[in-house]
C-alpha cells in the first residue's frame, strides 16, 4: 500500500480532511526526523518504538576474496514492535 | 539509549508545528498508527513517504521442546512487523554522530560522575570568572570520552589525577592571567558552592589554596601539584589523544615496497647475467652458420656471411670460429638470423654488395641458361642478389609464394651454388619465369621434378 492510500484510509477514521492529513504526516516524519537525530527514541503507541542502536566498528571479511575491512561505526533505525503485536496481527 | 521523546510529546509537538488542535493531532496519530496495522494486514506491507517501509512477514512454525515437562511442543507460526527505512534516512542517520553528552557516558559510570561534575563546576567558574568558556564545555566532553577508555585501563587513582589535571589547563588558563589578588577572592566563593554540591569531587582549584579547608583535600588522592605542571599535563593529553589513531590501510605503501623489490630483483638479474644475456643476443642476431645449420635442417638454406667474396672457402673457417664462440641454440636461429642484420666489421657493406653484384650481372646478361641447369625456363623474372640471411626457401616465396619452389632457385643457379646451405653473400641469383605447369602442384610430374632436384641439391649440401 501506499502513502496516499494510507492518508485515505487515516483521513476516513479520523474524520479530517486529506490534505490536513497530509501535512500533520510530514510533520510528524520531521519532528521523527529531527528527534532521531538527537538519539531519541519515539514512541508510537499501538505500534511499538523507533529506535537508533549503534553499531560499533568491526572488522568484516570480503567472502570472496578474504579481504579484511574496518567496517566503521554507524547508526541503524530500527523499529521494535510492542510487545502484544503478535496477538493483535492475528486479530482480523 | 538516551532519551524517548513518548506519545504525549509527539503529539504536542505535532499540534505545534502543523498548527492544529491537539484533538486533531491526538486522532490523526491514533488513527495512523490503527490504520497501519489494518494495512499491513490488508496488504501485507505499507509504505510511508519520508519514513520506510513496513512489511509483514510471516514466521513459520517450528518445533521445540516444554521447558517444564521436556515434551515436544510446536510454536505456532506468526507474523511480524519489519521495519526498513527509507535511503535518505537511513544514511542520515548512519553517519550522524549522535550528541555527544546522550550515548558516550552511558557505558563508563564511575567516571560519568566526575566528568559531568567537572562540566558543572567548569560553568560555574565560567559564569563567576568571566572567563571565555564557550569553548571549554565542548572540549571537555570531546576530551573525556578519548581519555576514559583509556583511563580506564590504568590504575583507578591515575584518571582521578589527569582528569582534572587536563581540565585544570583550560580552567586555570584564564584564571592564571587575572591579577592573583583576585584569584583568592574568585576562588573562596566558588568553595562554599562547590564544597555543597560534593565532596568527593574536589578538583584542584580547592588545592590552590592552601588556606582552605583541608578536607576535600585529604579525600582528593591527588596532590596540589598536578595543577602546577600545566604544560606537562597538556602533552599528556596530546599523547592519549594521538594513541589512538585512526586505522589506516597501508595499501599504497605495500604496493610501493613491492614495486621497488622488483624493481630491484630486475637490476640485480641484469648485472649478474649481463655477459650472458649480451653472448645470448648476438647469438640472435647473428646468422647461423653452415655446419650448424646443415645438422638441424637441410632445406633451409642460410647465407653466410664473409669478409671477402672471392674467396668463398676461406671465409667458411673465419666466420665458423665467431659462431662457435656464441653457438648454443642452432635451431631457433634460423628464423631470427633471416631478418636481423648485424653490424659487424667482417660483413660486407651494402656498398660492396652492390659493386658485386653489378659485377656479375655483366655476365648475366649473357647467360640465361646457367650451366648444369636440368631445367628450362621461360626467361628470367629477375635476378636478386642474396643478402646476408637470406634463403632460397624464402626467396622462392617471395617470387613464387611458396616456399616448395625453392629447388627451381637451386637448379637455376647450379653455376653459382655449389652449397645450397652455403652461398656467399651477394651472389645474384638467378629467379626464372615458371610456367603454370612447374607452379601446379597437383601435377605429378611437377611434384617428382621438386622433389629430384631437392634431392639433387641436397646431395650437394653433404
């Protein structure tokens, strides 16, 4: 599905027109944006958690050629779902 | 893990920025995160402009064993939520460092303390001196985080002693140049609130004055002095900082090393084998000799050089000394001593080449029917003289195109060839017209004819 299909989908339940729903998304991203990249987490409830974890430096092997390189540090976005996510997927 | 901004926050934030209600922002948000899941289930995944993709996956089920009871069980298969996000994203938050003060001191507790305490009581001496600290809050934290790691591997008391030691030039720096009347006076109120806020951290400003207190100082391991060594500790600094470089390959280096090796092997092989290599090229260059030749292919028939032309059975022995000198591979020479020339006193110059051969061309004229010829010809195509490497197989292919006409050469030039392996250098040799007959090699008799003056010129090579 896609952004605009979810937009229409969020519109309908929430009653708001599109275009407001539109806006109040991006603004959300940016706020998730701006937020993540002060190493804060954010909490989506019903959802889980948008999370940064840090992978620190390791040294991995080219499979092919056996070639040994520093993989530097770096940031993942992860995303942990909450912890009763399981029971509500099977929900129909 | 540093802070989570929570549900709440997000939507007070959102209220904000997007200019709405919180009621709007609150349903909106609800109705985002209800509608996603609905999606997911719907469509199996969702994507999200400006965030990622959410995906369903399904886990299957497997087998596995009740921890209580040790009976097999099967855990049900589920789906899951996967989360992948979007490329701009993801390297934006790859390669960003997070702020330096939320994820760098979770890891190192004891020393936390003392680094954000420091922090504390560098603002206050900022806020009370005047003293530029825009600078130092920074640094310090940049500071600590190198020297904690490897603080920690020393001896607990030796980081308690650089800590504020490194802290101390920065501080004291500022402190150091204002008149030291008033540094007793600057100082003794910052005691009272630094006294307050903890004992054990009791840096070495308190140390400076030897009137204070003397508690903080007993409790402190260090001793006034560190603070007195303020150049000393600087270069300590500089040296932690500098001990952990960044890795380097030295990819380039090796290459350079390895080049110059070779390099080297090469040069030492030139010098070491250079009279060889020198013997092994004038073997090249220089045609082969008649004795040589006639053990390894009698066909070919190579031109020999000599010092004079009118005396052909001399010059057989002096050239036969300079090839035995060099003689060491016969059977290759016969191709490379055809077209490289070597310039050698004892081979005729062109010049004299010519001159002989504009000598006997006189008489060529009148002869166009050589003696002991076994063949008659239509005429003569042209006379060439034989160079220095030639051969009669290779003169053959040159007029006739292929090398198997050369015994016509021979016979043609029996007057003049006593040795088809050995003919002087500049003996013209006579190339007559063949007739399509002579040229046709399905003919029999044409073939019978090659091979009984091949053999004749053989008999002569003996």
């Amino acid at each position: 599905m896609l952004t605009k299909e979810l937009i229409g989908l969020i519109a309908e339940a929430s009653g708001l027109p599109k275009k407001d729903v539109e806006h109040m998304l991006s603004t959300t991203n940016a706020i998730m944006r701006e937020n993540l990249m002060d190493g804060k987490a954010i909490q989506l409830q019903g959802l889980g958690a948008l999370e940064i974890k840090e992978r620190k430096e390791r040294v991995i092997v080219h499979p092919q050629t056996g070639e040994r390189i520093v993989s530097p540090r770096k940031n993942q976005l992860v995303f942990r779902p909450m912890a009763n996510m399981k029971d509500e997927l099977k929900k129909i | 893990m540093a802070d989570k901004l929570s549900w709440s926050e997000l939507r007070r934030a959102l209220a904000n920025r997007a200019g709405v209600s919180e009621k709007e922002a609150n349903s909106f948000l609800n109705a985002l995160s209800g509608q996603l899941v609905e999606a997911l289930k719907s469509d199996k995944q969702v994507k999200i402009n400006g965030l990622g993709m959410f995906k369903l996956q399904a886990v299957a089920p497997r087998k596995s064993v009740d921890v209580t009871t040790g009976e097999e069980i099967t855990i049900e298969g589920y789906n899951k939520i996967v989360f992948a996000p979007e490329a701009g994203l993801k390297e934006l938050i790859e390669g960003h460092q997070p702020s330096a003060d939320s994820n760098r001191f979770s890891d190192i507790d004891p020393i936390q303390k003392l680094g954000a305490q420091a922090e504390e009581i560098v603002d206050i001496l900022g806020d009370l001196g005047q003293s530029p600290n825009n600078e130092e809050p920074a640094e310090e934290p940049a500071e600590e985080p190198i020297e904690e790691p490897v603080a920690e591997e020393q001896a607990t008391e030796e980081p308690v002693a650089e800590e504020p030691a490194t802290e101390e030039p920065v501080v004291e720096e500022p402190a150091e140049e204002e008149p030291a009347a008033e540094e007793p006076a600057t100082e003794q109120p910052i005691e009272e609130p630094i006294q307050e806020t903890n004992m054990n951290e009791e840096p070495i400003i308190t140390d400076s004055m030897v009137e204070q207190p003397e508690e903080p100082i007993k409790e402190q391991p260090v001793d006034p002095e560190p603070f007195i060594y303020t150049p000393a500790s600087e270069p300590e600094e500089e040296e932690i900082i500098v001990q952990e470089p960044p890795k380097k390959s030295h990819f380039v280096r090796d290459v350079l090393i390895c080049v110059i090796v070779i390099l080297l092997l090469l040069c030492g092989a030139y010098f070491f084998f250079r009279t060889q290599i020198g013997a092994w090229i004038d073997n090249l260059l220089q045609p082969k000799e008649p004795e040589t030749v006639e053990v390894v292919v009698p066909v070919d028939t190579i031109a020999m050089t000599a010092t004079e032309p009118e005396e052909p059975i001399v010059a057989e022995p002096e050239p036969a000394q300079e090839p035995q000198e060099q003689a060491q591979k016969p059977a290759p020479e016969k191709k490379k001593a055809a077209k490289a020339k070597k310039a050698s006193k004892s081979n005729p110059s062109q010049d004299d080449i010519l001159a002989e051969f504009l000598a006997v061309s006189g008489e060529l004229e009148e002869t166009e029917s050589a003696a002991g010829q076994e063949l008659t010809y239509n005429g003569l195509k042209t006379v060439e003289p034989i160079h220095e490497g030639s051969r009669l197989t290779w003169m053959a292919k040159m007029h006739y195109g292929a090398k198997i006409y050369w015994p016509y050469l021979y016979d043609a030039n029996r007057d003049r060839i006593s040795n088809p392996n050995v003919i002087e250098v500049g003996t013209p040799i006579r190339v007559p017209n063949l007739t399509p007959e002579q040229r046709d090699t399905t003919n029999a008799q044409t073939m019978a004819t090659l091979e009984h003056l091949k053999q004749q010129a053989e008999n002569a090579m003996k």
